[in-house]
C-alpha cells in the first residue's frame, strides 16, 4: 500500500472569498454543498451561509469534485503579476489570518507535486527534466516538513527572515522560505508555483511523478534543501550568498557547462573579472534562445520576458531616485553612484553601496538589492553599471547589464530543460546542480 503524508497549501487572502463547488463537498458540520459560494470576513468571523465560525471545511464526497477559487493572484510583487481563476482537488479549508480570509488547500504530497511541475514549466517538457523537477520539488519540499514534523522542533525557517543588520550607513536582509503559521506552503513563487489542476497537466507529468515517487536529493543522511531558479547566468550560487550565513556542501557554485568557458578568470569575486562575465555571453546550458527548449520551463506570463541569460535596464537619473525611495523608504536625493561591495560567485552582488546627495547607504542580500532597484523586481542581482550624461558630478543616465534571471542557487530551470534535450538524464542532470547529492527513495 502506497503511503504518504498529505500538506496544507495557502492559496489566497482577502476580505471576501467567492468559490464554486464543482461536485458535493460536505461542512464540518454535516451540512453538503455545491455551486457558486461566498464567505466573508466580519467582526473577526467567517460569514458564509447566514451563520458566523471561526473555520469551515469542505471534504470533497467523491473522487472526481473539485473546486474553484476566484480571482487568485499569482505572481504577488513580480512583474507579471495578475488575477485567474484556478481550479484545485482535495479539500477546501478557510479559517480567519490577520484580518481577513485564508483559503487553504489540503492535498497528498504526490497529486501536489504534479501540479507544481505543471506550474513551474510547461508540462510538455521532457521527460527526463520533468522527472529532475519532481525529485528537486519533492526534495524543497520535504526538506522543512521531515525537521518540523519528525523532530517536534523550532523550524529552522523563520516567515520573511528579518534577521537583518540595520544602521545609518548599512541594511543586509534575506527572504528565507517560509514556515508558515496556518499552512505549510503559500502556491506562489515565494515556495513554490502551486496552481491546482489549472495548468493542463499531461500523461507525461503524471508518469514523471509516478517513475520517480518518494525519491529526493540526499545529502548526509538528510533531504536537501533543493533550491531552483529559472537562469543561474552561467554559473550557479553559493546558499549563503543569498539567504542565512549557513554552508551547504551541494548548494555551491557550478559551472553550467561541459567545461569550463576560455577567456575568462572564474573568480566572479573579483570585481573586474564579474565585470567582463557578465558584459559578454559566455557559452553555458542556460544560454539559449531555442523557443522550443524555452517553452518547456516558460508558462504564457514568463515568456513576456525575452532576454534570460543577459539583460539590461536603463534608467534616467529622476527614475532611479524616485524608485529608490518608494521600494527603500529612504530618500536618497540624487543618485550619484551604485557600487558593488561583495559579489558572490556566481557574479551576484551580496552587497551594494548606493551613493546619493542625501545618503549613502551599504544595502543587501540579492533579493533586497533586486526589490530596491526595480518596480517589481530585477531578474537578478549580478550585475554591471554604467553611468552617462554626467551633469555636475551628477550622472543623469544609469544602465543595468545584467546575467540570469533570479537568485541562481540550486538547478538552473533553463540550463536543466537544455541538458534535457541533450539527452541527459534526470539523475545525471541533479547531480550536476547538487553536487555530493545523492538520489533515495525514502
């Protein structure tokens, strides 16, 4: 008999929650329901149905219901934030959080995973990625639950880890993963894309889930803390270079290659060494612009974006500045300089000093620097500036050239959807991006 555990996924948070009951699902209290459904958050309860509680549950009577949620917002904070519709099995749980309403999804870890890959890509990606997806998923996954649920222990992550250093001249902060209080995931790209059965999965994802069932990434007798990224921009990131000062022996630079590029110092360190990697295209397995292999990793939003492995951003001077002080809280005045401190080795900038006429200030990790620089947020944080039409020491013009797009720890998706094509296979390319790692079933 298979076993497995099941897992609560936060899905959406608002002050009215509309769904529709697509089969029989019965309360809590015995009562059964279907259709077009509202509940409401008021003086601390939930309405729904003429009476006032404090949670509901709605257990689905057969197999084949399911439900939907109306108006979920994928994408919170990236730039192709938007509303749908999404479509989920399992049971429904909604429950009062901090002044509103919590929609909560219960579901076996396994039916979750198919619908991850078929969200985190495109689920007509090849077999051999689709099965490296489910095990790093699985492995991401697992990894918090096995210490929080085996151990009775503190989890180690900490909700939007605050353990920052803030003084007048320097700001470090870093957005760990999420031990949520009510649920154990959210469904958006700050764990994991978890969208229902709303994106068509196919045959191939559920063999791919099925050929690889219970199997993770282990690393001294523990799952790995497996983490993913749509472009690593040549060479993958150090974990500590992005989140706590923690080392993981399988979470370390890796060069997205065969062998290594010619040309090129690899200490990515070094400023001027970053300076030339990321101004030029070296070769890597994440460097293509083959539609086919991009669509396998890129759902319809993500491929608004046409440049993955290098980019740039330009911004006139009164842009940077107003941005600055709306993403920063802190009024910068005119921007003068913005210069790497600390580079990872992946050529990410841990640290960056930015220079204005009020105020200077040392700010990071990556995704901090990420959140301050752009509206939504930059593809990453390894990157190279220039400055042009100087006007009293003032430069008027700021340009971003830039590699990869997100923290580059872990898999790289695209580099992985290339090897795929390769004719690598999903062990071989795991144990590319997680070195040291091995594969068990547990």
């Amino acid at each position: 008999m298979k076993t497995e555990p099941t897992i609560h996924v936060g899905i959406l948070s608002a002050s009215t929650i509309e769904f529709v009951l697509n089969g029989e699902f019965k309360s809590s209290n015995g009562k059964c329901y279907s259709r077009k459904q509202n509940a409401e958050y008021k003086d601390n309860k939930i309405v729904f149905d003429n009476n006032y509680t404090d949670e509901i549950i709605l257990e689905p009577i057969t197999e084949n219901a399911s439900f939907d949620l109306i108006n979920v917002v994928i994408g919170i904070n990236f730039h192709w934030e938007r509303k749908e519709n999404q479509r989920f099995k399992g049971q429904l749980k909604l429950i009062v959080d901090s002044g509103q309403l919590t929609a909560i999804n219960k579901i076996d870890v396994e039916d979750y995973l198919t619908s991850v890959i078929s969200s985190e890509m495109s689920a007509t990606a090849s077999n051999e990625l689709l099965k490296a997806h489910a095990v790093i998923s699985r492995s991401w996954l697992l990894c918090p639950l096995q210490k929080s649920r085996t151990k009775n222990q503190e989890p180690r992550y900490k909700t939007e880890n605050t353990k920052h250093e803030t003084r007048n001249t320097k700001h470090i902060k870093w957005y760990e993963r999420d031990t949520h209080t009510h649920f154990d995931v959210c469904a958006d790209d700050h764990c994991q894309r978890y969208q229902g059965i709303t994106r068509a999965s196919t045959k191939a994802v559920k063999n791919a889930i099925e050929a690889t069932r219970g199997e993770v990434l282990m690393f001294e007798n523990g799952i790995c803390d497996a983490r993913y990224s749509k472009s690593c921009g040549g060479i993958s990131e150090s974990f500590e270079n992005c989140w706590a000062p923690e080392h993981y022996p399988y979470l370390t630079p890796v060069i997205d290659n065969p062998q290594n590029p010619e040309g090129f110092d690899l200490d990515l360190t070094d400023e001027t060494n970053a300076q030339k990697w990321i101004r030029q295209s070296p070769a890597a397995f994440c460097n293509t612009t083959d539609k086919k292999v991009l669509s396998q990793v890129l759902n319809n939003y993500d491929q608004e974006t046409t440049d993955f492995y290098r980019w740039k951003v330009e911004y006139a001077q009164t842009e940077l500045s107003e941005i600055l002080s709306r993403r920063s809280g802190i009024d910068f005045g005119q921007i003068i300089d913005l210069i790497p401190i600390k580079r990872g080795e992946s050529g990410r900038i841990i640290e960056l000093k930015i220079v204005g006429t009020k105020q200077t200030l040392t700010v990071g990790k990556e995704l901090e620097i990420r959140k301050w620089l752009s509206n939504s947020h930059l593809y990453s944080s390894a990157f190279v500036v220039d400055k042009s039409e100087i006007i009293d020491n003032i430069p008027q013009h700021f340009t971003l050239t830039g590699a990869g797009w997100g923290h580059g720890v872990g898999l790289c998706q695209i580099g992985a959807a290339v090897m795929g094509e390769k004719g690598y296979r999903y062990n071989e390319i795991l144990l590319h991006y997680f070195r040291g790692a091995e594969l068990k079933k547990i």
